[in-house]
C-alpha cells in the first residue's frame, strides 16, 4: 500500500477485534512516526501505550464523562436530519466506540514535553495553536503506519479534559501535557472506501485566499 491510499482509507475506526496489537508493530509504527517534523528537532512527543484492563476501564470512565455532554448536543443537533442520516449514524458509532472504549486492545495516551514545545504566537490575538504542530504530525505518521500495517486507529482529544487524572494514573512527570490519545487495534469492519470531505477545490487556493486551484488552471 502506498502512502496515498494509507491516507485515503484511514478513518477513525469505531469497532475493534478483540486480538491484541503486538508490541513489535507498534514500535516499526513508532520507529518510523517519530521522523516526522518538529520545531528546533526538539522531540517533545512520548507515547504510552495501555493495555492493562484496569486502566483503560479508567480512561473510558474518564472519557464518559465529556462525551456525555458532547453526545446529548450531538444528538439534538443531528435530530431534524433523520434516524438514519450518515451525521447521525457517525455520532451513535462514536457512542459505542466511547462506551466500549476499555474493549479496544489498545489505548495510546500522547504526551509532549511542554518546554520542548516552541510556541510562536503567543502573542496573537487567537488561540494558540503552534504548539500542536510539533506534536501531530508525529501522531498523524504514527496512524498512517499502523495503518499500512493493518491497524485501524481512533484519535481522541475529548480525553484530554481529564488530563489531571490521567497523569497520576499513569504517572505522567511535570512537564509533560497530554496531547490526544488513540484508540488502535484491527478493524472490526475492514478499511472505509469512502470518507467523506470538501474537494480541493474548496480548499487549495493559488495565489490569492479563494482563488480555487481548479478554476485557475482551466484559466492560465
Ligand atoms: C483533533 C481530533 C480530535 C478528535 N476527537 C475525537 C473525540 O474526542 N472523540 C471521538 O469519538 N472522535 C474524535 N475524533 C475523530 C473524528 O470525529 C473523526 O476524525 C471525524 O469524524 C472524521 O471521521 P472519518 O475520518 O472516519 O471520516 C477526533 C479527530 C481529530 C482529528
């Protein structure tokens, strides 16, 4: 599989085998993830990999919590589109993923290392958002990996709310903040074909903010 197709099937995968990620499958996943880019090289992103029953039924009691919120205005927000419209299936797969979440193999926590972090626009009158950009691409790769290697993933950063409870449950050090953290394990359903997103053309522009790049090339 190239990376094109790894990319186009990827999916946040709902339904998981029961059948373990080996260790060796996640470190080739990592060992080729963390060559992604990073501000400076300064390598902030750990992983940790849980497996123990105990702890993911923690993380999924965690987790229960903000999705709760998110679910009930999912729910009222995707009502006037019908029982069986994709939007809403997507949100009652997303229920049963966050209710089954300590039966997925595999729960990986993302944490950075906050000083390794080099945040460039703090001073914006935004959110900051840089920081992200040394920590993601690294998550993105691993993804893509585990992908060409079979293994479907979920990323979730409802989680991250609980990230006081999560550091002491996993004895995450000062300095460390949590990032997002995945869901991972064989698909239970295979590979999506089809995911649904904008067109380039809605989204790439030459130039100019909103001069579509189809529409350009038909006209230089
Ligand atoms: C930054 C980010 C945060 C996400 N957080 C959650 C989450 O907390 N819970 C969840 O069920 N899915 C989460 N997702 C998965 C998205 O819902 C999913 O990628 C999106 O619906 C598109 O689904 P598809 O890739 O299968 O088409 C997150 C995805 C991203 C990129």
């Amino acid at each position: 599989m190239d990376a094109l197709e790894a990319m186009r099937t990827i999916g946040a995968c709902r339904r998981y085998q029961p059948d373990d990620v080996p260790d060796a499958v996640l470190y080739r996943a990592a060992e080729a993830a963390r060559f992604a880019p990073q501000g400076g090289n300064r390598q902030p992103v750990r992983l940790i990999a849980v497996r123990e029953r105990a702890a993911k039924e923690r993380l999924r009691d965690l987790y229960l919590v903000p999705w709760r919120a998110y679910f009930e205005a999912a729910m009222a927000g995707t009502q006037a589109l019908g029982e069986y419209s994709s939007a809403r299936q997507a949100v009652l797969a997303a229920d049963e993923f966050a209710r089954n979440l300590a039966e997925h193999p595999l729960l990986i926590v993302v944490c950075a290392h906050q000083e390794d972090l080099h945040l460039t626009d703090l001073e914006l009158d935004r959110p900051s958002v840089v920081g992200g950009a040394s920590i993601y691409p690294y998550v993105q790769n691993l993804c893509i990996a585990l992908r060409v290697q079979g293994v479907a993933t979920t990323i979730t950063t409802l989680s991250v709310a609980a990230e006081p409870e999560v550091r002491e449950l996993l004895a995450i050090p000062d300095g460390y903040l949590t990032a997002c953290h995945l869901a991972a394990g064989y698909p239970a359903d295979g590979f999506p074909r089809r995911l649904t997103r904008r067109p380039v053309e809605e989204t790439v522009f030459l130039e100019r903010f909103g001069n579509p790049i189809g529409a350009s090339r038909e006209t230089s």
